[in-house]
C-alpha cells in the first residue's frame, strides 16, 4: 500500500472519529467514513528471470564457469552475472536488470540448455514494464483504522521504514573468486585447496598455476619434515574443467570419423636459413615462424586439391554430400593457460606470409590471456597443429568435426644427411604427421597433398611464384 493512500485514509478516519460525540463505555459503534479512496496499492517490487539467450554459432547449451553473485546480493544493470564455457569460448554474460539476486538456478559446472532462466532478480515494480507489465491493482473494502498501531509511533516514522526487499545486500567475496582460470580452479578442485590461502603473483592478484604448485611444494616440504604418518591412499573424484569437458565432447565426436593416417620427413634447411635472413633484417624485425610458412603453405596446396578444405554435410544419410568452401580458413592448436584451443587465420589464400605472422601472433596473445572471442574460434576448414614447440617427433593428429583433415608438425632435429652431390652434411628435419577423413579422402589424394606442401617447405622460393 503506497504511503500517500494510507495517510489519506487515515486522516479520514480521525476526522470521522472525532465528529463523533463520545459514548459511555462498552459502546462500540462501527466508524462511518466520508472518504471512499482508501484502497490497496500494488507492491513495489517483482521478479524477472534471467533467460540464456540464443549465443550463436549453432550453439544450444554453455557450461557455467563461476557466477560473479550470490543469492541476495545486489546486482546492477549490464554488470557481469557469471561465465560460461561454450564450445567455442568463453564469455560473460551480463545482467539485463536491476536488482537483488533472489536465486540462481544453476551452479558452477552445470550445463544451461538456450531458453533457460539463469537466475531470478527482485526488480523494482513497473521499472521493466515492457517484459511484464504488472498486474492491475485490485479495489478493497474500507477497514477501520487498527487501534493497534502505537501512539508513540508518528506517521512519519511509518513513512521512513523502507520495504524490507528495497535493502541492498552486500555479500563480501573474496577479490580472489574471480581472478582465476577455470584451469586454475580445476587444480584446486584436483588437489582440495582454498584459493583465499594462496598469494597470487599474476595481475591484480591473480593466482596462477606456479602460485598453486608452489604452495603445494610448501605444503608437501613442510609435511614431510614433520613426523612420518602412514595413512590409507584414497581415490578422490574431481569433476573436469570446462574445456576438458567440450573436450571430451569433441574428440569423443571426433573419433567416430575413420582416420587415414600419413607421414613424411622434410628437410627445412632453406626455409630455416631464409627466417635468419628476415630476422637480421633491421627494417623489418617482426619475427616470422616456421608456422606461417607452413599455414601458407597449406593454402597455396589447396588450390589444387580443394577437397581437404571441404566438410561433409551427412544431414541425410542416405545421400550426404560435401560441402565444397571456398576460403581456407586454417586453424592453429595452441597450448594456453585454460587448455587446447584452436583459433583461425582467416582467408590465408588473400594474406601475405607476413598478415599470416602477424595474424597468429594476435591470436597468440589473445589466447594466453583468455580473451579469444567466437569469431576467432569458429568457421575452420582445415587444421595445422604444432606439437614440436613442446616435443615429441612423430604424432597421430585427431581430426575435428565440420573438416577433413589435420596436419600435426613435430620437433625438428639436426641428423647427417647426404646432398647433391652425395656428400655428408647436416640437415634439418621435421616430421609432418597427416590425418584425412577415409570416407572421403583416398590415400593417393592426401599423398599428392603433402608432397605439394613439402616442395614449398624444402624450396620456399616456389611459394613466391604462387602468391598473388
């Protein structure tokens, strides 16, 4: 009930008391009023739910990361409500109103199918009318004023008293809560530590995985100086990350489809002696990897066999069809904080070695610093993946879905080899590891493929009378 209704109604009633003449006691005749406005006002305050819209991409469900509030605290409009993991990034979603958070449908780690309420939030009435316009209010009969109310309480005092759902609550976090990366959290979870405990070293705080391993370190060492105490192993669930879940979705998807598999040795002396050239270049410094030689590489070799760079459309599957795509799009893993991800150079055929440079370096940053957006992970045709910057010298890539084939590139190694001339010199070799989707790729055809992209690798000056 508004207050300037019941101050109304109230000031009626006196006057119609005191009209009155006074009669002895026991008598309790019923009060006349001679104002007819005094009625119920609708409530302040509603509930709006929260929905998970349509992100895109084909996208019918995200992963909560980590909510940014708890129940009962107060949000502000377009302020962050939580992250979330989908298979192509991570996001935040912000909040479309203005209030206090009165519940939160899911928890960190829940899947949210699109079309569900994230949360619900206590709004001011009317304030958000184009969602739901609020229920008209509903006339009652006039009720005596209650002798119940005090004598020592003034109207002014009732006016004063705000309703109890108007209180802003703030719930203290820790300025740690939000600072981690769901890579982070996932080694907490793993080894059962509070993250308030741990001194974070990166920016603004923030704990990162050196912060975790060395308090384990500290922890472990202060353990075993103490006495020594023979306890039972124990086997401890630990639920996966966020990427490690669309990553088991992904690669369980992806290892339905046949692989072909195909390797071969290639001799980068040229193309190493080439980089040191335009690294000593002091006009252009920008450094040039070994990666967008071979990127551009594969895009001047699916020129001529544009198969690789198609996908299979299996819809109906009794007639599926290939769907032919005439941008090459080429995706390049890389190893970040968060886990495996793999962005895209876009339209390789239309850059330079250079923009292909320049390129992976941007998404480079990006993803360290988790800040990849959809459009960069989305809309691959074919993938190179370089495995050697860490180890290993042969691999068998795993094809991902919506592409064909996969170009996994190992370390390289300086081995004796004969030239020309058939004298021992040393070289420069690095494994290239090819899986092609069987269904549709042939063996002779992924062959013809990779001996194309070993001519530009080992004579680099081929490239330049195929670039445009």
């Amino acid at each position: 009930m508004s207050f300037s209704r019941f101050s109304t109604g109230l000031s009626c009633a006196l006057r119609s008391t005191r009209s009155r003449r006074v009669l002895p006691i026991g008598h309790s005749p019923a009060i006349s009023f001679s104002c007819r406005n005094f009625h119920a006002a609708p409530s302040l305050w509603g509930v709006k739910s929260q929905v998970l819209k349509d992100v895109g991409e084909g996208i019918t469900e995200v992963q909560i990361i980590q909510w940014y509030v708890e129940e009962g605290a107060y949000i502000e409009e377009w302020k962050p409500l939580c992250q979330y993991q989908s298979d192509k990034a991570v996001d935040d979603i912000t909040s479309r109103y203005e209030g206090v958070v009165k519940k939160l449908h899911f928890q960190a780690d829940d899947t949210v199918p699109t079309g569900k309420a994230l949360c619900d939030i206590e709004v001011e009435d009317g304030k958000y009318f184009e969602d739901s316009p609020p229920p008209a209010p509903e006339p009652v009969q006039p009720s005596p004023v209650p002798a119940a109310v005090s004598q020592t309480q003034s109207i002014e005092e009732i006016a004063s008293t705000p309703p109890v759902n108007a209180v802003r609550i703030e719930t203290p976090k820790s300025p740690y809560a939000t600072l981690a990366t769901p890579a982070v959290r996932g080694l907490l979870k793993a080894h059962n530590l509070d993250i308030t405990e741990i001194s974070g070293t990166g920016k603004a705080g923030r704990v990162l995985k050196e912060d975790v391993h060395r308090f384990i370190a500290s922890r472990d060492s202060a353990a075993a100086a103490g006495p020594t105490i023979t306890a039972p192993q124990t086997e401890t669930a630990v639920n996966l990350t966020p990427f490690q879940s669309q990553m088991f979705k992904t690669m369980t998807k992806s290892l339905s489809v046949p692989h072909f598999l195909y390797a071969d040795e290639l001799n980068i002396n040229q193309i190493t002696s080439l980089r040191r050239k335009l690294a000593n270049d002091p006009k252009d410094p920008q450094k040039i990897t070994f990666l967008s030689f071979v990127v551009k590489a594969v895009s001047l070799a699916l020129n001529e066999y544009p198969l690789l760079n198609a996908k299979i459309d299996a819809s109906n599957p009794d007639k599926p069809q290939l769907i032919m795509r005439p941008k090459h799009n080429i995706g390049v893993a890389m190893d970040t904080p968060n886990g495996l991800i793999v962005p895209n150079v876009k339209d390789v055929a239309s850059r330079s070695i250079l923009d292909v440079a320049s390129e992976i370096s941007r998404l480079s940053v990006l993803g360290r610093e988790g800040k990849l957006t959809p459009a960069d992970l989305s809309g691959g045709t074919i993938t190179v993946s370089n495995i050697g910057n860490i180890g290993g010298t042969y691999l068998s890539p795993v094809i991902i879905p919506n592409e064909l084939a996969i170009l996994g590139i190992g370390k390289s190694k300086t081995v004796p080899i004969f030239d020309e001339a058939g004298q021992v010199t040393k070289g420069e070799l690095v494994n290239f590891s090819w899986s092609a989707d069987h269904r549709v790729v042939d063996g002779a055809t992924m062959a013809r493929m990779a001996n194309r992209i070993r001519g530009f690798i080992e004579s680099p000056e081929l490239m330049l009378l195929n670039l445009r």
